[in-house]
C-alpha cells in the first residue's frame, strides 16, 4: 500500500488542503493527517502511536520540525525492538 501520515501542529486547514492535493495526483494513495505539539514528549509518543497502529510501520520519516529528534529516537528503538526481540 502506498500511503503518507501527514503530521501538522498548528493548521489542520492547510494540513488537509496537502493531503487532498496529494489524494487528486494519486486517487490510490492513503493520506492521513495526524495532530500534534512536537514540542511535548507525550505527544510525540502519541503521534508516533497513532501512525503505528494505522500503517503498522514508518519505511520513510521526513521532518521539517525541530523537535524530529523525539520521533527519530521513538522510531529507531522500536525498530530495534522489532528486530532483536
């Protein structure tokens, strides 16, 4: 399945105006748009959490936040998890 968990704070409005632009270039593609302050470590769990439990993994993390280290770190744990465990 190809598909993309948008990540927003602040702007739902533009946040979904992404993800219907991305869903008319390819009706095939799943976009899901999640909320959360990345600056606050629960949301971030939160986040990662969410996306998790909907594609059941993350092949790609790109960020533009300055807080991504939070996720990075949550994502590379798992995988270690997953992988040695």
């Amino acid at each position: 399945m190809k598909a993309i968990a948008l990540h927003y704070s602040r702007s739902k409005e533009a946040a979904q105006k992404l993800s219907d632009a991305l869903q008319k270039c390819n009706p095939k593609l799943k976009v899901t748009v999640h909320q959360a302050d990345l600056s606050i470590v629960e949301e971030c769990d939160r986040l990662v959490k969410e996306v998790l439990d909907e594609y059941g993994t993350v092949d790609i993390f790109i960020s533009n936040a300055g807080a991504a280290k939070r996720i990075t770190d949550i994502l590379y744990h798992l995988h270690v998890d997953l992988a040695y465990n």
